[in-house]
C-alpha cells in the first residue's frame, strides 16, 4: 500500500475544460504514516442531516449562535464520513465500512467507499481485517451493498465489541433524538449485516490487540459496544475515535448527539478520550470530522481546541 498512497491526494483534473461528468474536484483519500504502519483516510462521502442532531439537548439558540460562528447553516449541513485503511505487516485492516446504499433514506452522496477504494488501487479481497468502531449503517453499510461479500477473502476476520452485537439483538432507541426512518433503518442495516457476516465475526470484551500496533478499545456511550482504534509505531500514534467525537464536541463537548443510544455516557466518554489526546499530542481522526480529519487536540479551558495537521503533499 506504500506505493499506492504516496500520492497523498487523489488526482484531479484542474483544467477549467473539464469534459468528464465522473471528475471529482475534492480529495477523496489522505495518507498519513505511522512510524512503520500506513495509515490512509478514505471518504465514503457526505450525508445531510439536521443540525439539531449536533445538540439536541442545547439551547436552540446556543446551538444557533455556534452554527452562525462556524459559517455553517443554520438547519442542515453536510456530515463527512470517514473510514480508514490500515496496513500493519502482512494485515490490511478496513476500520468501518461506510454507509453502503439506502434507497429509503435518500442519500446519493454517501456510499462512494467501495469506488475510492478502487480508486486507491486497494482490492477488497487483500483485506485480512475489518475494525468496526460500532454497528450503526454507516459504520457497516458498505459491507451488505450487493456483490461487496463475495469479492471479499472466505477467512475475512470482522472484529467488533461483544457488547455492540449483543445490543442489535434488542436495540434501545429511547434517548436517541433521529429523523424519521433512522432508527429502522439502523435496525434493518445491523441485521443483515449480522445474518451475512455472523460467522466472521471475531468479539472482544474490552480491548484486542488486531496487529502489531494496532489495538481496538471499547468505550461505550454512543452505542454500548462502541469502540475507538489506536495506531502506534516508532513513537508515533493516532487515535480513530469513530463517533465518539463531532465536531461541536471540542467546543461543547457535553452537548448530545442525535444519534448517542446514552448521551450522557457518550459526553463522558468523550471528554476522556479528547483529554488523553491534549495531554499526548497525539493525532486524531475521526468518522465525522471534515475530512480528512487528521488533527490533534488542545485544552482551552473546561473545552477544547480542533488542531487541523497542515497537509502534507
């Protein structure tokens, strides 16, 4: 994979006469190297949602006032999504899967993972591991797109926290705060994904070990198995947070997101966790962060501060 991401960037075509209707003119994939480990950060795309689901539990006004500081709209803005691709050793490791495809939901923006993984030159079937921070249909979604199953390895290892596949037994949805049809379609997504890959499936209790440098941890809040992956090698770490970290949660890390099965737990679990990163300095990415969301972590007060790593070309 070394060859594959030394070009940071996905190419574009900047000519002003652009004659391709497939042209992207946004990066899509941003590799970062982790003292021997290579790390690259792949969009699956953007999905619009409401911006109540920042802070459902703020002060609409508050919440107001932080959008307006932020240049953002007021009633609706673009989400990233973020995935991440691992190569330790001999072990590709896929962490998430993006969204896949909903029809229901309406979301033709997001879902373009498996295409930017073709993109980077990365084959499915090279993959030896998949992480899954959780189990929500845009952490696993990519995986039950048609077709996605067989074009992947028959000894495929899928590692998720025992707690987040005990959860989509019976999930609860009593203090979560979704637009209509989420939540069925959360269920319907977890579902499938357990039926087709159930024999895949590799559980932890609270931390595992995946390769050399590469340790999964459980965290709980914003759904009970939820988990973070850290990436550490020659004295260099990254932290992939999934979603315990949006971007409103550096300023106002106590308000809740729409989409936290416990809020309350999900805020304390990510003051820890952006405490760590300010304490080590060490680099965070995260599932809905702007991509390519690599950056690191300072204290300001009883909040914190987002550091955006300058690019490197």
């Amino acid at each position: 994979m070394n060859q594959i991401i030394r070009n940071t960037q996905q190419e574009t075509n900047m000519n002003l006469h652009i004659t391709s209707k497939t042209e992207e003119l946004v990066p899509s994939r941003y590799a970062v190297r982790i003292g021997e480990i290579d790390v690259l950060v792949v969009s699956d795309g953007v999905l619009p949602l409401p911006t109540k689901m920042l802070a459902h539990n703020a002060d609409p006004a508050d919440r107001a006032a932080w959008l307006h500081d932020m240049f953002l709209p007021p009633d609706a803005f673009d989400w990233a999504l973020n995935v991440v691709v691992v190569r330790s050793g001999d072990q590709t490791i896929l962490i998430d899967a993006g969204l896949g495809f909903d029809p229901d939901l309406q979301l033709p923006r997001a879902g373009q993972l498996i295409k930017r993984l073709e993109a980077a030159g990365i084959d499915l079937g090279a993959v030896t591991d998949v992480v899954l921070t959780h189990m929500h249909m845009d952490h696993v979604g990519g995986l039950i797109v048609d077709g996605v199953k067989e074009r992947l390895r028959p000894d495929l290892r899928i590692h998720v926290a025992a707690a987040e596949v005990k959860f989509w037994e019976s999930p609860d949805f009593s203090h979560t705060n979704m637009p209509q049809g989420f939540p069925d379609a959360l269920r319907s997504a977890a579902k499938r994904f357990t039926k087709e890959y159930g024999s895949h499936l590799r559980t932890f209790e609270e931390q595992h070990e995946v390769a050399p440098g590469v340790v999964v941890h459980r965290t709980g809040g914003h759904t009970p198995g939820h988990s973070v992956v850290r990436i550490a090698s020659g004295g260099d770490a990254l932290t992939f947070a999934g979603d315990a970290v949006f971007a409103v949660g550096f300023d106002e890390p106590n308000w809740h997101n729409g989409f936290e099965h416990d809020p309350e737990e999900a805020a304390r679990v990510r003051i820890h966790l952006l405490r760590q990163l300010a304490e080590s300095g060490e680099m965070l990415v995260a599932t809905h962060l702007p991509f390519p969301s690599v950056g690191r972590v300072a204290a300001d007060g009883d909040a914190f501060r987002w550091v955006p790593v300058f690019w490197d070309y």
